[in-house]
C-alpha cells in the first residue's frame, strides 16, 4: 500500500517541471535562432534579394554587409568564419546582413529558359534597399571575389553609405581579349562546374583535388539552381572596368586580401597599386589559396578585428594569442621618426571612426 502511494506521489511531481523545462526549450530554440539567423526576402527595384539577419540590429554601429563568390552563397562562403571562436567578440557588438545574389541561396527556384539576369551594376544597386529595410545608414563591407566586386560598386556609387571595404580576390578590371578567348575555350572544354572551382581554387588547390575542392564540386554539380549559378558567372564575366585610379577611389579606409597563390592574386596587386596608400592596406596571405576566409580564418578575424579597430571600434579588444605573438613583426615596419605605418594604423583605435593619418605607402603582411 505504501509503496503504490509513493508511487503516485513521484507521478504527481513531474508537472511542476514543466514550465521550467518550457522555458530551457524556448532558451535553446532562441538560441538556434540566433545562429541560423533571420531570413527576409527584401523587394529591391531591380528584384528580390535574399538576405539573412544575424544579432540584435542596433543600428548605433554599422551593420557588418557581407556578398558572397560565384559558386557559392552566404552560407558556404562566410560561417565558417563568422562562426569562428575568436571572430565571436566582434559578431557580438555588430549586426551581420548576409547578402545573396539574385537565385544563388540555398534551395532557390531555378529561373526559367530567357530569363534575363540582372547585370553587376544592377545588382549593386540593390544593395541601399537593404540597407533601408533595415534602417542601417552605414555598413562595413565584405566581399569575395564577385561579392567584392558587387561592394566596390556599391561604395564607389554610395560613399556615404560605406565606412569601410574588406575585399577578397578583388579584380576590378573588366575581361579583356585574351581573358574572353580563354574563357570560350575553357567553356567548351570544360564543365561550368571546374569553371567554377578554377575561379575559386588556386592550382595547387586543384591539382590536389583537396577535400574542400571536392566538396565544393559536389556541391555545386549537384544544386538545384545550377542555371541561375551559370547566368551569375556570365553576368560576371561580362563585368565592366571600375576604373578605380589614385584621385578616382574609395572614399573609405579598405583591406585588400588575396592568397599568394590565388587566381587572382596578380588583379589584387594591380588594384592595390591604384588605391589610395593613405587609407588602403594590403594583406597577402601564405598557404590561404583561393579561399582564406574557409582555410584561414584565424588570421583573417585578427587583421579583420586590426580593421575595425584603426575605424575606431572596439579599441578595448584583446588581441589573439596570435596577435600578440606578430606585434614585434607588425611593429617593426615603423619609420626611424616614429610615424605610423598602416600596420600600426589597423592595430590601434583612432577617433571619431577616421584613420589616422599614415605615411604614403600600403601595408603589404604576408601571413
């Protein structure tokens, strides 16, 4: 008899954890939406874009605007850095807009035969209604290869709207007659799936067929919008010069990196060489390939945070055990006189989100 009752008495107490355990499933289902993050499909003059929204979106600072590579989307391109460990303490004092191209998110709809696809200069100018949807005057730019370019544009047309441009794998050239020749050749020969990949991937990359190479062929062989990827890559290479000249540049302080052994490694040097030496550095990156923010992260979130931090935030941040162990390096490109040099510059906060002003030449970090 005593033991059915203690029996039902321990049936009893089970109820009374209900509503705590309702509160720990709406923490853990809160904090899964905060990873994933908030998708909006934003109305734009031109078209919808697909955007996704992660933090708090305070619009005191601006927003962190990233624009993905041909080839791949928001998501393939940038969580594995901004998910990264060190990267955490600026994702927590920034919102981030992950922007897609026109059809290139995951599981889009693949657009019908004659579909018209936007052109770069279209697609840029898309961007400012994100920007509005979400009430952010300002933004600091991020982009990979053609998401560079797509930002380049942006800025040079809405410098008011740009604090400041990381670009990886820029090339702000247009294609010339050799490069349209190769490329019709390279269509014919080739599948638009190594295409693809050639762009991404540095020889060695390819020659190893790395695991990150054959993820990415899988991957891009296999989606469901592979016509829309393909008009992406011929609106591309269709692309027109920037005309980006040292008096006709960015009015932004800017980070320029590339792999030492990317495709596109000798365009980044080209384009460095026309920006402006005063608010332009220069980060050449060893043993990064084609993709530095996939195989690199650690160093990119350390000269991303020296970034941010020569803009005049987040000038308490703790350098990286890495940081610390390069500031003698970095340090050491001082002039005799004790001016600044650009490497310094990124390594410190300055007032009011200016740069501080910095002798006439790059800063050129192989890391």
């Amino acid at each position: 008899m005593t033991t059915e009752m203690q029996e039902i008495a321990i049936t009893e107490e089970k109820p009374l954890l209900t509503g705590q355990a309702d509160a720990k499933d709406a923490e853990v289902a809160a904090r899964i939406l905060l990873d994933q993050g908030q998708e909006h499909s934003i109305e734009t003059p031109h078209g919808v874009l697909h955007v996704t929204l992660h933090g708090t979106r305070t619009t005191r600072r601006p927003a962190i605007l990233t624009f993905h590579d041909v080839g791949l989307d928001s998501k393939s391109c940038f969580s594995p850095l901004f998910k990264f460990e060190e990267m955490q303490e600026i994702v927590k004092n920034f919102t981030l807009i992950h922007v897609d191209a026109p059809g290139q998110e995951e599981g889009a709809a693949a657009y019908p035969t004659g579909y018209q696809y936007p052109s770069m200069d279209t697609i840029a100018e898309m961007i400012p209604s994100v920007l509005q949807f979400f009430n952010f005057r300002t933004v600091i730019g991020v982009g990979v290869g053609v998401g560079a370019y797509v930002l380049s544009k942006f800025a040079l047309a809405n410098p008011d709207s740009v604090e400041g441009l990381v670009l990886v794998n820029i090339d702000t050239n247009a294609r010339g007659w050799i490069d349209w020749a190769a490329q019709k050749l390279s269509s014919v020969t080739s599948s638009l799936t190594e295409q693809i990949l050639s762009h991404l991937f540095s020889q060695e990359e390819m020659s190893a067929n790395t695991d990150l190479v054959q993820s990415h062929r899988e991957r891009i062989s296999k989606a469901s919008n592979l016509v829309n990827i393909e008009l992406f890559w011929k609106t591309y290479n269709s692309r027109r010069d920037l005309n980006i000249e040292r008096n006709n540049s960015f009015k932004c302080p800017v980070m320029l990196v590339v792999g030492d052994q990317a495709p596109y490694e000798e365009a980044a040097v080209e384009c460095n060489s026309k920006m402006d030496p005063t608010t332009t550095s220069f980060l050449k990156m060893a043993d990064a390939g084609g993709l530095p923010q996939l195989t690199q992260p650690a160093k990119l979130t350390e000269a991303f945070k020296y970034f941010i931090q020569g803009m005049g935030y987040m000038a308490s941040s703790c350098m990286t055990r890495l940081s610390r162990s390069r500031t003698t390096s970095l340090s050491s490109s001082y002039s005799m006189d004790g001016s600044r040099s650009r490497s310094r510059t990124l390594s410190q906060g300055s007032q009011g989100g200016q740069m501080p002003p910095s002798p006439s030449q790059t800063m050129e970090v192989s890391c």
